[in-house]
C-alpha cells in the first residue's frame, strides 16, 4: 500500500506556502479548523508584514486579527501567535527551534505541528497525524488506535524513518483527494484490492470516478484503471 501511494503521488508536498521555518510554523498554527487553501490566501500579506518572531510578539492585537480574520477563531489565533513571537523571542533568540522536545512547549504548537515543521522546514523525518492521516490508516488496518500520538509510533514502527514525512503527505493528499470522510472514491482507487475497508463507498468505477479530485485526478484513474 505505500509503494502504491508512492506511485499515486510521486509529488506529494506540504501545500502550505512558506520560505521559512518561521512562516511554516505560522501557517501552520493558523491552519487549524480552516483549509490549506484559505491559509495560502492570508499568509502573503501576513507575512509581508511579519517577518520576524520580534514582530508578531511586538503585534497590535487588533491589527493581527483583522490579517487572521477569514481564516476563523482569529482571536484565539492571534493569542497563539503572539504567545509564540515571544516565546521565540525569551527562549530561542528568535529562531524556530529544530527539535520535537522543544517545538512542542511553544504556545499553539501540539505534536502535529511539531511534526510538519521538522520534517519540511529542517528535513527531520515526522509522521503528521491530522484527520486524514488517522482516518486512513485506521480504515487499511495498519492500527486501531485513536490517539494521534499512538498512532504516529504505530505506524512509525511499520515504515522506514527516513520515509515518514512524505508518508505523510501522500496519506494526506489520498485523503484529500480520493478516500474522503463521509463517501471515499472506493471503485477509483488504487488502493482498492489491498484495502480491508474496501466498499465503504461507491465501487461502481464511474461513479467513484466522480468523487476523486485535485490536479493528479487522471493519473489518480488511470492507475486505478490498470490495477
């Protein structure tokens, strides 16, 4: 199943837009209950005008809300990422750390985040479970278990660790794209006749066809058509 994953999205990356550990981190935080999407179109202004972990930790709260507005929950986001200008600031002269133990006690950093910023901004190896990445590998049976942190060793134990980051990203973007929440694209997939979940959605190929989405949808078809 991830050699086939490897084959479905050969391309697979972080679809957060970033330059910097610094806004990777940010966008990251801020991607939260909302999409990818909606992040990438925040972030250009945002970080146009913070450019430094000084700068969000110095933020006019009112101002840094408007920027986070459309990106929903901004007041919580602008405690978050004023809360971590300064940590960076007190702790690290500034700089985004490069490791989990101290990612992880910065203000709106849990494991997750952690994990996307050391395996795409320092190229650490991390598993990211967010809800595609739990959903999935739950539905192939690669673990029952429903803690994000025992599902990240669970699935660290069955795959190489210089390969868990682009596991990630290629666990994200099938779910995304072609094994969704309510009505997964099931006779589409390539993953169909390895997956013990097989038949939770449509099996019909037209039909499931219909479902699968994003810009690798014909390569996504073809491959399901030859296997």
């Amino acid at each position: 199943m991830k050699r086939c994953l490897d084959d479905e999205f050969p391309d697979a990356h972080c679809e957060l837009d970033f330059t910097t550990p610094l806004e990777l981190l940010v966008a990251v935080v801020l991607s939260a209950q909302t999409t990818d999407v909606r992040v990438n179109q925040v972030t250009p202004a945002l970080f146009a005008r913070y450019r430094t972990a000084a700068d969000y930790a110095g933020a006019d709260r009112a101002e840094l809300e408007e920027y986070l507005r459309p990106t929903g929950f901004f007041r919580a986001k602008a405690n978050s990422l004023l809360g971590l200008g300064a940590a960076l600031v007190e702790r690290y002269d500034g700089e985004v750390p490069g490791k989990l133990k101290d990612l992880v006690t910065l203000p709106g950093v849990g494991r997750k985040t952690a994990n996307v910023v050391l395996g795409d901004a320092f190229g650490v190896p991390g598993i990211t479970v967010d809800t595609h990445f739990g959903r999935l590998v739950r539905r192939w049976g690669w673990t029952e278990e429903e803690d994000p942190v025992k599902v990240e060793h669970a699935v660290g134990e069955l795959i190489p660790r210089k390969e868990w980051t682009l596991l990630s990203h290629r666990t994200i973007f099938h779910g995304r794209r072609v094994c969704h929440a309510r009505k997964p694209a099931c006779g589409a997939c390539p993953l169909a006749k390895m997956c013990p979940s097989y038949g939770t959605g449509p099996t019909g190929f037209e039909e499931a066809a219909k479902l699968v989405k994003g810009e690798e949808r014909d390569h996504i078809l073809d491959l399901a058509a030859r296997r």
